[in-house]
C-alpha cells in the first residue's frame, strides 16, 4: 500500500469519523430538541388540564352553593308556611265556637247562669247551623277579666253540667243551651193541603167553596166545602166520594223537659268542646294567721303606732293579756 494513498486513506478516514461524529451530536441534539419539545407539550398539556379542572372545580363550587341556597330558601318557605298554618290553626282553634253547654262547664256555673249571660249580651254570641253558640276566647277572656274585678270572681272547670239532672228547663233554653235549632210544629216552608183527592191523592186547591184536584185536566175531581161537610158539586156525574182529611205528621212537642231528658229528646250529637287553653287564676293564699298560742315577746312589736305593724298585733291590751298573761 502506497504511503500517500494511505495517508489520504487515513484522512478519509478521520473525516468520516468527524462526519458521523458530527452527525451523531446532530441527531443527539435533535433528539434533545425533540424531548424538550415534547416536556414542553406536556407540560402545556398538564397546565391546560389543570386550568380546565380549576374552571370545572368553580362551577361546580358555584352550582353546589346555588343549590344550597335553593335548598335553603325552600326550607325557609317550608317553615314559614307551617308557622303559619299553626297560627292559623291556632287562632281557629282559639275562637273555635263552642255550646252554652261547655261554657258553663269552663265557667262552673248552671248552664243557665251561662245562658242569661248570653241574653244579656255578657257573652257574644255567634250564629250558626245547627245553633248558636258563643267563642271559646270570649270565655276565656270572661274568665280572665272576672279575676281582675273587685272583689274578684274566681271561676274553675266543671267536669259535668253544674245544673241537677231533674232540673226542669224550658225548650226553647235546652236548645240554646245544646246548640240544637228550636224543632217548629208545622214546617210553614211547605204548602199544606187541608185534603187529599180520593182519586189520586193529590191535594185540593181551594177556589172559594169549590175544591179542585190540583191535578184537575187529568183527575178532573171537585168537591163542595159547606162548613164542616163535604159535598158533591152540581152536575156531577158517577161515583164521588168526599175527599180524604189530610194527614197532620206534626209532632207535638213538650214546652218544658227535663235537663237529663232533653239531649235525647232534641237529639243533640254527641261533642267535646274540648278544655279551655288558659290556665285559671286562682286566689292568693289566705294570709297565714299569727299564732295565737306562742306569739313573738317583744313589747315593740305589739304597740307600735297603728298599721306599721310587722308581727302580731292584738286589738287591745286585754287580747293581749288573755293570750299571753302578761
Ligand atoms: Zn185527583
């Protein structure tokens, strides 16, 4: 092998080896580049998701406190509408009417105590079906007011009627008390026919002395009214018969009963008015007596000048001498 081709060969050599060196620090650097890109992405990837749940993580946070403040609004509605449907109810309750019957009892007087009371307008009274009756606040606030009053009435709750079970009322103050309607004799509301056409049964009208069958283009019956007797019309042809007598369903009832009787008899359905919601003013203790058998000694206590008196006080000296000997 010639020298110089060797050289040259050698130099080849060496240049190649450059060449690929410099070629493999490209393609490491390329390499790098690309890796640096790719963290670049990533990492811009990762920033963007996180930016992406920040924004998801507050509209939620948003959404959870407006469905919060939803619920809690819907909660405070709930609570007003039952705070006031309690006091609607209460308030119903409180003037909730109630019979004569129970006022005597919250009162402890005779029902018919309660019952003047009412006449005498003490205690309102409010209309209704099937009968009157008074409010149940309206006794209380009686109840409360005759407290106050000097001297003071102290009422207390009856467990039954004060009033005695043979006690004998009249009917129309059973009703009352009972809250029942007065029962009428004669339900005037509808048309009564003095008679009956023996024909149909229809009634009879009256047109002055001649009755008609009030069916008369078909029945075609009339009968002559002379004083208390019937008789046939003129002209009358065939068979006649006087008309039959009304029949009166009217019942007769007492002018007076018996206070046990009278639920039975008007019929009065069964109800509790309930206890009154006040409690009852009660009078003050009696003040406790000084005692007699071993009063307090101090001389200064029995003779002070008039009303200042805190102990014992005798009227006189003699009182004083009896209970004590000195
Ligand atoms: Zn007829």
């Amino acid at each position: 092998m010639p020298r110089g081709r060797s050289a040259e060969a050698m130099r080849q050599v060496t240049r190649d080896r450059v060449a690929k060196q410099r070629e493999r620090a490209e393609q490491a650097a390329e390499l790098a580049r690309q890796r640096e890109a790719e963290a670049r992405h990533l990492e811009e990837a990762s920033r963007e998701r996180a930016h992406a749940e920040a924004l998801a993580k507050a509209a939620a946070d948003v959404e959870r406190e407006r469905r919060a403040a939803e619920a809690t609004a819907r909660r405070q509605a709930e609570a007003d509408r039952l705070a006031k449907h309690a006091a609607e109810e209460e308030e119903r309750h409180r003037t909730r009417p109630i019979t004569i019957l129970s006022a005597s009892r919250w009162l402890g007087e005779s029902p018919l105590t309660t019952l003047a009371r009412v006449r005498h307008a003490e205690l309102p009274l409010v209309r209704g079906l099937p009968g009157d009756r008074v409010r149940a606040c309206d006794v209380e606030a009686l109840i409360l007011a005759d407290a106050r009053r000097q001297p003071p009435v102290y009422h207390h709750l009856a467990q039954a009627p004060l009033i005695a079970e043979g006690q004998i009322i009249t009917l129309s103050d059973a009703c009352a008390i009972f809250a029942v309607p007065i029962p009428e004799d004669v339900d005037t509301s509808v048309p009564v026919a003095e008679a009956v056409c023996p024909k149909c049964s229809n009634w009879l009208e009256e047109h002055g002395l001649l009755w008609q069958c009030l069916d008369w283009s078909r029945c075609g019956y009339q009968a002559v009214r002379a004083g208390d007797t019937w008789r046939q019309r003129a002209g009358w042809f065939g068979v006649w018969a006087p008309p039959r007598e009304r029949e009166r369903q009217v019942r007769k009832w007492p002018v007076c009963v018996r206070f046990a009787q009278a639920p039975q008899l008007l019929g009065v359905p069964q109800s509790d008015d309930g206890a009154p919601s006040i409690t009852y003013p009660a009078p003050p203790p009696p003040p406790a007596r000084p005692s007699v058998a071993a009063p307090r000694s101090s001389p200064s206590v029995y003779f002070r000048a008039a009303g200042g008196g805190v102990g014992p006080s005798y009227r006189s000296r003699f009182e004083r001498l009896m209970n004590e000997g000195t």
